[in-house]
C-alpha cells in the first residue's frame, strides 16, 4: 500500500477526474488557545496492492501534541479488483474537518489506521500569532 496525505483548504475530482488539492498547509496561528479551526481539508490518496479486494475499514484520529485523539474520522472504502493491464486500484480521501478545537500550541498528527495498519500522516503545527 502506498498512501500521500495532506491538510489542505479544499480538494476534489477535477473535470478529468484527477483529484485537485488547493492551500496545502502545515502550520495554523491562533490568539489564543483553546483555537477553533472552522474548516480544513484532509486529502490523500491510497494505492492498493493487488490482493486488497472488498470493504476495507478505515479509522483517523488527529492527535494532540501529548498523543490524545481530538478528532476522530471513521469509515470503509470498497476495493475493486484491477486486472493486471491496469494501474493498481486506489482510494481518493477528501474529508472535512470541521469546528476542530486545539487546546494548546504544539505538532498535531494524524494518526491513520487503515485495516489494521497503522500510518503516520501529516501534521500541523499550532502557533501563537
């Protein structure tokens, strides 16, 4: 399995059916804490090997800088089987965030367990404008 993800202001399938990811961002600055983010974006895709066929469950938890989930996302994603003429089948994630509260400055990660795999995925860095 090969995964990319990313924060990001907005994303989804263009017109040619590629995703497109818009505002890709590592860093947040708030007043004060505890910060509200509104809205962000979590895109990445996942390349499937071969043999992954059916549902396959997904679990993410963003976490504070003390490893505590504040932000949980939790689903399935149906697996086609591809012939070997053809790319390896791939999942495309587009998932809104929304009214995420940070409670204190620090590196926030997403914490991706994918069928049981765990995967390290992107982080952000809460700082004090």
């Amino acid at each position: 399995m090969e995964a990319v993800f990313l924060f990001c202001r907005d994303a989804g399938a263009g017109p040619d059916g590629k995703m497109d990811i818009h505002g890709v961002f590592n860093e947040l600055l708030a007043p004060d804490f505890p910060a509200r983010q509104d809205r962000m974006v979590l895109a990445g895709i996942i390349e499937w090997q071969r043999d992954v066929q059916g549902q396959v469950p997904f679990k993410m938890d963003l976490t504070d800088p003390g490893g505590l989930s504040i932000f949980t996302i939790e689903g399935h994603t149906e697996i086609e089987p591809r012939p070997p003429s053809r790319a390896p089948a791939k999942t495309e994630f587009v998932l809104p965030l929304t009214n995420v509260m940070f409670p204190a400055p620090g590196r926030y990660q997403m914490r991706i367990n994918i069928n049981g795999e765990e995967l390290s995925g992107p982080s952000i860095h809460l700082m004090r404008s």
